[in-house]
C-alpha cells in the first residue's frame, strides 16, 4: 500500500521505495527511497558499541530526503498556486459576463410594473387611496445603495492607507498602541518621522479618541440585543422540545370523530365557503381548483369561490373554463372577477365576502393559488370549532413539493420548518395566537366580522386580520400534522420580493396597531407578548442587528481595531442558533453552513424592507404575485387540453370549447416563440457592494492575523457575492 503524502499524515510504513510522479510534463519520473526514522536520528552510537557510523553517508542520504520533502512541497504549492489563480480567473470571467449581460435591479419594479401590472396601474390612484400610499422619492429609493457604497470606498481606501503602514512596520497591538501613542507620537518632530508616519499617527490618534468609543457602544447594544433575540429562540426551542416530550397536541373529541363518521346525516357538517384568491396564476390555477373541488364535504354544504384578480384576458378564460368543468360535475362553485381591483389581495377577499349568500356559512377556508389540500383537510380542521364558540382561527402547515429543487429551496425549506414546528406550534400551545399565514387555515366567519373584516390598509393583510381578532379576545389553533402542498420561489428574484413584502408588511401594521394593543382589554402577558417579542424582537430587531452587526460593525472593526468583537459573538452563538433552527428539517444538517451565511446575507433585503415600513417609504407598498414554476401541476396547458379532449365519463365539456381554447393557446405559444425571452440573471448591486466591502475587511483581518473574523468574513463576503451575481436558484425569464 502506497503511503499517503500528506504532511499532516503519520506514515506506518518507512523506509519503502517510493515512485513519486509529478502532474507536471516538464517534471521526469524520480525514484526515491522514503524516510526512516534513523535517518532523523542526529545522536551517535554509544562508545561500547563496537560500531562508526558513516556520516558522511549519513549526510548524503539526509540531503537526499530533504530534497525528496522539498520536491513534494513544492508540488503542492504549484498545485494549489495553480487552482487558486484558476478558480480567480473563472471567478473574474464569470463577473465580466454577469456584468455584461446581466440586469441591474435598479429598475425591476419597473420592468415589473410595464410588463405584467399595467391594468392594475389603471387602477393605481384607487389603490393609493385605499391604503395610504404615497409615491417614493427616488433620492430616498437609492439612500441605502449610497450608504453602502460609501462605506465600501472608505473601506478600500483604509486597506491601501492600512497595508503601506504594515509594511512599513506600524502594526501594534492594542496595549502597545496606547503606550506608543503617549510616549512616541507627538515628541517625534515631523521631518524626522515623514508625513506619512505623521498621517498614520493621526489617523491613530483619531480611530482611538473618537471613531472607537460610538463603534464599540454600537456593537455592545448589537450584541445585547442579538442576546436577548438567541434567548427567545432557545425558549421557542424548549418550548417545542416540551411539547414533543408531552405530547401535547389539540386533538378532536371523540364525539366529533363520531359525527364525522356517521356521514351527513346526523354529524358536523357545519356549511363551509372555500376562497382561492388568484391574480395570473396560469401556471398553478387548476391544481388549486381540482383540490378543492376533491374535498370530502357533503356538497350541500360547501361552495367554492375562485376569486380571480387577473388582468390577462386569456388567464381568465382558462380559469373559468376550469370552473365551468368543475361545475357540470356537480362541485359547488362558482368564478368571480373584479372590474375595480383595488386594494390586492385583501380587496379581493373583502369583495367576496360582502356577497349576500355569504351570511349562510359559518366558516371561510382560504387557499392560495399553488396551495392543494388533501381531501380531509376539512374534515380534519372544522371539528376543533365545535364545541369551542372561543375559537376564531385554525391554521395548517405547509408542505413543499419542490424543496430539493435547489440550494435556495432547500434553505427557505429550513426557515419555514422552523417558523411552523417551532414558532407557529409552541405559540399555538401556550399563547392559543400566532400570525395567520394567509392560506391554509379556516376561519370563523363570526371572528372575521367581530374584527372589523379584511382592511387593505398593509401588505399583510393576514397578520392583519389575525392581530385584530386576538384583540377581540379570539383563540387561535395550529396543527402541525395537517400540512397542505405547496410550491416554494425558486428564482432569487421571486423569493426577495416576497421577504421585502413579508418584512415591510409588519412595520406598517406596527405603526398602524399599537394605540390599538395599548388600549386593548388584555392581560398584561399578552400585551407584552405582542408589543414585545411579536411584533419588535422578531419583526424589527432581528432584522436590524443581523444587517448592522454583522455586515457593517463587523467590517468596520476591522479598520478600527480598537472595537472589537469577540469570538463567540461572530462565531459560536450564530451557529448554535443555526443549529437550532435546522433541527426541525434534520435532512438539512448538510446544509447548516450555507443556512448560516445565507441569512445574513438576506439581512440586508429585510432590513430594507424593515426601514421601508417603518418609515412608510413607497417601497413598503409595492404587491408583486409570488412567481410559481407549477412544479406540482399536471403539465403544460397544451398537453393539458390535449387531455382534455380524451373523453371522460364524468365530463361533459363541449368539443367546441376545446378546439377554440386549445387554438388559442397554440396561437399565443407561436407568437411568444418568436419572441422567446431569453432567461436572465440580475445583477444585484447592494449585495454585490456588501460582498466587496466584506472581502476587503477579510483582507484588512489578514493583516492583523484574525484566524476567525478572517474566515467568516472571507465566507460571507462570498456568499454575498454568489447571491449578488443570482447564482443562487433558478434564472427567471
């Protein structure tokens, strides 16, 4: 067995011929005789031996495996020399193309708002009535870019100023500074040290007096407010270990098992309206509908509203061909469109229930358009009303068809079973409230009136509603073994837009709720709950120090060596919490690095979107539909009509209807074949901005030999990059 020639590696076997060959042409086959460990040996044989050694022998054969140590040594350093400046390179051409052809996010919502919402802009000035908006400044629009990019230039001219001062021997400790500072630099005259050493002393001088002391408050307020967030995640840990120690779940009563059992007659089967709220779903519309129209019900019972916001003519036609399909096979369902579309998602729901036959249910199931319930869903959901009049909301979890699809899959896969195993279950548990998702879950219609209704004064309608109904006194339930299907973003670009949306929503529904939480007639705990942890730790803190601590204070330390941050600040406590957040998707563990650099990388898109609800910029009410793939649809819609066309005994659909729908669509697929969109990458210039600038810190921290801030650094800085260039999840078209 050949030995291994690694040099952190112990060889069992010396003293063997070894034949050494080397990657490189230029190099010829050389035969050497590996090392033993007389050869290291430099003490000589004992006088009564009998026995000289031969030095000079002994000297030939230790040259010899010196230059044999050296020879691989330098192998290694060639070949690592050489797939480093290989890696660059690739590095290099890859930002040149990206560069070259990609887009600037500059102007997305732009691009978004003239190609895909031009009707809805129709309707805009109806829709800034409706929820206060005010039209952004775009001088306020590129603030953040510019504070960025400021501290990215002063960041490289302080490296360039830092490595001419290293190499001219000013690198101190911070003891030794002190001392240098009082004893050295104001009795040396100036042309003695040269305007350089005095600029560096200054600039010394200036980072310990004045830059240090603010830097350092800031980064002990970050660390304590990073504490307080890690406390409340290791609680929300517990609290999910307890529950799975317990057992503890709602659980129906066995009556109510009994009237599910009986069938209609005689059993609890209170009249349900099922809402599928939709705007150009093309590519998951009939998934949605075929599961809902599937759900065990007795159909006297249930009417299904497909609430269809869509502005492309030919979108509304397939839906509500789909719905005429699902009515001439006996569902109970019906199609409505709004000629005013104002108001997004919550106008829409507000639309729907203010139809008159709306009085005679007493439930509302929500569901969005990706979302497909399994048929028992309500079966297993209404029965926790009965019998509890207290009881406003039930809430499902979600499941994901397509959280291996890629890397980005596979990390919000991690955040949301966190969010539902940890947060959803134990708020649920001990509180009886949690943030209603939007979908999913089932509502008393009594709750929604008693809180007031839909309002589309926020971006989150949903924690809306369910804020306001808990105010009143509601209770709420979540359960964690009924899930629902779902589809994840799968591009970058869908997936920003969706946490901008998710984290700009709670700062305006903040502002616009807390008179109301004040004066509200509930227990103090809960006051605090929802003031506290709700709405400040985990909406606006958590956000904020992840973006100041660790992409801004981080970086700055390293230029100002006199603040500091410790270890277990930047290293041990954030994995620990990575830990414990991937601990409800165990398959994940692989994945815990990546998880841990991805979501500070994606701190600077909350904490934008934080700062834009907070202060009610523009930004904070943009509505942009959550792009699907359809990954969990039945196919295209060609191949769908084609399959349509085979007769079925429990359809009765018009051949005509067919034809006309199926020419149609093979007319818009020619004329968008001609002008096929090709798919692109953007370019994303503040995380691109925040990678240079975390790199550039790294190589300051080079210099001072910070092993750890060095290494996390140099990784996130990557990270950001990676994401920066859209190198993480699908390209979108």
């Amino acid at each position: 067995m050949a030995p291994s020639f690694q040099w952190w590696a112990k060889e069992s076997h010396r003293g063997t011929p070894v034949v050494v060959k080397m990657e490189n042409p230029n190099w010829s086959m050389v035969e050497l005789e590996g090392p033993t460990e007389d050869d290291f040996l430099i003490t000589t044989d004992s006088p009564g031996s009998g026995r000289t050694r031969d030095k000079g022998h002994r000297g030939r054969k230790n040259a010899k495996q010196l230059t044999w140590v050296l020879m691989l040594k330098a192998h290694r350093a060639a070949g690592c020399l050489t797939s480093i400046a290989s890696a660059m390179f690739g590095l290099a051409a890859l930002i040149r193309r990206r560069l070259a052809s990609g887009r600037t996010d500059s102007d997305e919502v732009e691009n978004e708002n003239e190609n895909e919402h031009e009707h809805e802009h129709e309707n805009d000035d109806a829709s800034v009535e409706g929820m206060g908006r005010e039209k952004e400044n775009p001088a306020v629009k590129t603030r953040f870019y510019f504070c960025i990019r400021m501290f990215l230039w002063v960041s490289l001219i302080l490296l360039a100023f830092e490595i001419a001062a290293y190499f001219k021997g000013w690198h101190f400790g911070a003891p030794k500074l002190l001392q240098f500072q009082l004893q050295s630099l104001w009795a040396t005259p100036l042309g003695v040290k040269g305007v350089f050493d005095w600029i560096y002393s200054r600039w010394v001088l200036l980072r310990v007096e004045y830059l240090a002391p603010p830097l350092q408050f800031l980064a002990n307020a970050c660390i304590v407010l990073f504490l307080i967030q890690s406390i409340d995640r290791l609680v929300l840990c517990l609290g999910c270990f307890w529950i799975r120690f317990k057992k503890i779940q709602p659980v129906l009563k066995e009556d109510n098992l009994v009237d599910l059992e009986s069938g209609e007659k005689g059993g609890y089967f209170p009249m349900v309206l099922v809402q599928i709220p939709m705007c150009n779903e093309k590519e998951v519309y009939q998934q949605s509908i075929a599961a809902v129209c599937n759900l065990e019900w007795p159909k006297s019972k249930i009417l299904i509203q497909v609430l269809d916001d869509s502005d492309d003519p030919t979108t509304q036609l397939l839906i509500k061909e789909e719905v005429r399909k699902w009515q001439q096979e006996g569902a109970n369902i019906v199609y409505r469109h709004r000629v005013i579309r104002d108001g997004y998602k919550a106008g829409n729901l507000k639309s729907a229930m203010n139809c008159s036959y709306v009085k005679d249910y007493e439930f509302v199931a929500m569901f969005d358009a990706d979302f497909q319930p399994n048929p028992d869903f309500l079966k297993r959901t209404v029965p926790h009303f009965k019998g509890n009049e207290e009881l406003g909301l039930v809430q499902a979890r979600w499941s994901f068809v397509n959280k291996d699809e890629n890397l980005l899959t596979r990390l919000q896969n991690i955040n949301l079973a966190f969010h539902f195993e940890v947060e959803q279950q134990v708020n649920g548990v001990f509180i009886n409230f949690f943030g209603f998702n939007g979908t999913a879950g089932v509502w008393r219609i009594k709750t929604l009136e008693d809180a007031g209704g839909w309002l589309e004064r926020t971006t989150v309608e949903d924690m809306d509603i369910a804020v306001r109904a808990h105010l009143k006194g509601w209770k709420f339930i979540f359960l964690n073994d009924v899930e629902c299907q779902c589809e994840l973003p799968e591009s970058y670009e869908a997936y920003r837009k969706q946490q901008h949306r998710w984290h700009s929503g709670p700062m305006q529904l903040f502002r616009l709720c807390l008179p109301d939480i004040i004066r509200a007639k509930i227990s103090f705990w809960k006051k605090f709950n929802m003031i506290f942890l709700f709405f400040l730790l985990r909406k606006l803190i958590l956000p904020f120090y992840s973006f100041t601590l660790f992409c801004i204070i981080l970086p700055m330390t390293m230029f100002i060596p006199e603040a500091q941050l410790p270890a277990w600040v930047v290293c041990y406590i954030p994995a620990t919490m990575s830990f414990l957040n991937i601990l409800p998707a165990p398959k994940s563990f692989p994945f815990i690095v990546p998880y841990l650099l991805f979501e500070n990388t994606m701190s600077v898109t909350k904490f934008n979107a934080m700062i834009s609800g907070l202060f009610q910029l523009g930004s904070a009410y943009e509505w942009v539909v959550t792009k699907k793939s359809g990954r969990s649809s039945e196919g295209d819609l060609v191949s769908l009509v084609e399959k349509e066309q085979q007769p079925k005994p429990h359809r009765g659909v018009s051949e005509s209807n067919l034809e006309e729908m199926k020419a149609e669509i093979l007319q818009q697929e020619q004329k968008s074949s001609q002008k096929k969109k090709k798919k692109h990458n953007r370019i994303y210039t503040k995380e691109l901005a925040l990678a240079f600038l975390l790199l550039t810190a790294s190589a300051r921290s080079l210099l001072s030999a910070q092993g750890i801030h060095f290494y996390f650094l140099l990784f996130q800085g990557v990270s950001f990059l990676l994401v920066g260039l859209d190198l993480i999840g699908e390209q979108v078209e």
